[in-house]
C-alpha cells in the first residue's frame, strides 16, 4: 500500500508541498479539495505535481463498496480500503445533523463476547487518513446543496480507538482542523471498552471529546463473563479514569450498557448500577443488545428494558433508552462486515 496524504496534519502538507517544489497556495488548494471529499486526480492542480503525488501516496485510501439505507434512513455503508480489506461505517440522520459512526480498526483483539467486531481478530490499525477518509467520503456523498453534511462523529465502529491510539487522536486533530471539515471535538464521542492507562493519557490532550466507556456490568466478575479486558482493568479502575478525566476537561462522561437477557438486566442489575453511579457526572445509555448470528447471547426485552430505565432515574441516574437505529441493516458493530465475509468468495487481501 501507498501511503496516504489524508494522514498528514495541514503543516505537513505545507512540509510536503514546498519540498515538492510547489508554490505555498497549493497545499491550501490541496487540502480543500481533499476536505471535498476529493481524489487527488480529481483536484485541480499541476499534473506533473499530480503525478508526484500520485507516486507516493493513494488516490482512494477508502471507497464505498456497498450501501444499504434503513426503514428509518440510517445509511449503513462498506468500505473498501486500498489494500482490499474492510471496514463499514452508519450515517445517522437526526433533526440536529447527521452522526456518522466510524471504524478505527479492521476487527478488533478485545475479544468481547456479543460483539461481531471481534469475531476475526484483529486485522490491522487504521490511519489517522484512513479514519479521516471515511467522513470525507460519506460528508461529500451529503453536502450537495443546502444539505448539511456530517455534523457529528462517534467512534463507534469496529475496533477499540484507544488500542489505535496515536491514529485516533491524530484523527480527532485533523477532523476538528478547519483546513478538514472543522467538526469540533465536542462533536465527536469516543467509545472505549475500558482501556485505562489511554483515558489517562486522552484526558491530557486537551481535545474535549465525549468520553463514553462500555460497562454493561456492575461487577468484575460479571463484566469478565463477556468482557475479557475486565480481567486486565476493574470497574473501581475505570471510574478512576472516568472521574480523571471530568477534573480534567469538565466532560460528563457517559457508559454505555447493553441489555442481554439473563445476564445483566434484572431489578437487582440496576440496583447495583445505581449503587455505583450514585452521584457522579454521568449519563448512561441503554442499549438493547443486537443479536449477533454468530453468538448465542440475547436481548432483554422492550418491557424489561424500560423497567431497568424506570429503577435507573427514580434511582437519581441520568439514562435513556438509545433508540435502535438500522436493526434491518445489521446496525450493530461489525456485523455487515461479517456478514459481508461469509458471502463473498474472495476475502480481503490479509
Ligand atoms: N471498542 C469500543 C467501540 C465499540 S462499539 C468500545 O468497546 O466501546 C460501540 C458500542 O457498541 C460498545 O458499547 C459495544 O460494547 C457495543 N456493542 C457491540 N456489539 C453490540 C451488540 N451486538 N449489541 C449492542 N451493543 C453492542
């Protein structure tokens, strides 16, 4: 694989341009048409400066393979990166903007049992370009016009950011650079399993990003039933990091908490989670957990997922029910990929 222009901050343009031998106002033409969701073929410049960049670095570091669109008209989209693998990514359309989730790695090693992201391992790390490219691609597809783009990000795809860190936070730079499209980190949510020692180190960025970590127990022990890196970190652990990182940036901090049927969603689960959460700055987001074909853990049902939402607020706990989103396009994380998998013949080139 070439290397990708997309990954470079606007001064490393600058860097490259110059010693290119370019005049200054291309990098600025460059990363407009880069910001435009461009190819480098398709930006207006010089063509021996074209094909100097064409060289070295690819043209398409992320295409749309596949789109599906939703009831609700969430658009759930493949893409192919340019060494051939995959990764997908959801466009969401709310009255206040368009979400779009993102993937940061290709698979996942945090080997969570109801996800579908895991289920292959880990491939490979994306690039900061690579991450960057697929909000280029999906802004550009929804800006014609008067249409606002994507107004909001939420790292949410498959992998775990905070296993990517350096490429994550180099994204997260780049995206909010108003040279890019200018997305404020406080536009940007940033979802972790729980990796501590990296919510230490994102606290001290200086990127006010959401922090939302996935708990989905209320103990160690339960939490390592489905969540491996709960043998590696304690929940005592995270809130640490949690708390950490409100002294630190003045962020309420959200959990996310999925409702699997006979394993964290009766009366006494949301006792406990009350007893943990009681007093501090956070908000907690209930998910009902999306069947994954190849695992065998089920959700709680509607009923009982608001009656776990009922004993969360009367117990003083800021929740709510996250409304489930492109449930018919295998809305949950790395499932279209996976299934993408199994039915084609000719797997990514790994
Ligand atoms: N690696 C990050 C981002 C993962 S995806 C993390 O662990 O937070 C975002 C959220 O979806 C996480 O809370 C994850 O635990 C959850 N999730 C994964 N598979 C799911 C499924 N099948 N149903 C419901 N939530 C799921």
């Amino acid at each position: 694989m070439k290397e990708i222009l997309q990954d470079l901050t606007y001064d490393e343009l600058n860097a490259l341009m110059s010693s290119l031998g370019a005049e200054r106002f291309r990098a600025q033409q460059v990363a407009q048409g880069l910001a435009k969701g461009k190819k480098i073929t398709d930006i207006n410049i010089p063509k021996a400066l074209k094909e100097k960049l064409l060289e070295r670095y690819e043209d398409e570091p992320v295409r749309i393979l596949e789109t599906y669109t939703g009831a609700d008209g969430t658009e759930k989209y493949l893409f192919r990166l340019a060494d051939g693998n995959i990764v997908e990514g959801v466009l969401m359309k709310y009255k206040y903007g368009n979400t779009q989730c993102v993937s940061t790695q290709v698979g996942c090693r945090m080997g969570c049992r109801f996800c579908a992201s895991t289920l292959h391992g880990l491939t490979r790390n994306l690039t900061a370009g690579e991450i960057l490219s697929q909000v280029l691609v999906i802004n550009a597809l929804h800006t014609d016009g008067k249409a606002r783009g994507v107004t909001n990000i939420v790292l949410m795809g498959s992998g775990e950011p905070l296993d990517n860190y350096d490429s994550t936070i180099r994204f997260i730079r780049n995206v909010s650079c108003a040279t890019s499209l200018n997305i404020s980190p406080r536009n940007i949510s940033l979802s972790t399993c729980g990796l501590v020692p990296q919510m230490y180190r994102l606290a001290d960025e200086g990127l006010p990003v959401n922090l939302t970590v996935s708990l989905h127990a209320t103990t160690d022990a339960e939490r390592a039933r489905t969540m491996p890196i709960a043998n590696k970190y304690t929940i005592r652990e995270i809130l640490g990091a949690c708390s950490n990182y409100f002294n630190k940036t003045g962020r309420r901090y959200i959990f996310e908490y999925s409702l699997i049927d006979g394993e964290n969603s009766e009366p006494e689960d949301a006792k406990a989670l009350i007893q943990l959460l009681k007093g501090r700055p956070c908000h907690v987001n209930l998910i009902r957990l999306n069947e994954v074909k190849e695992r065998s853990l089920r959700s709680a049902t509607e009923r009982k997922a608001q009656a776990f939402l009922k004993l969360l607020t009367e117990g003083g706990i800021s929740a709510t029910i996250r409304r489930q989103i492109g449930a018919d396009i295998g809305g949950a994380c790395g499932q279209l990929r996976a299934s993408y998998l199994h039915t084609v013949d000719e797997g990514p080139e790994e």
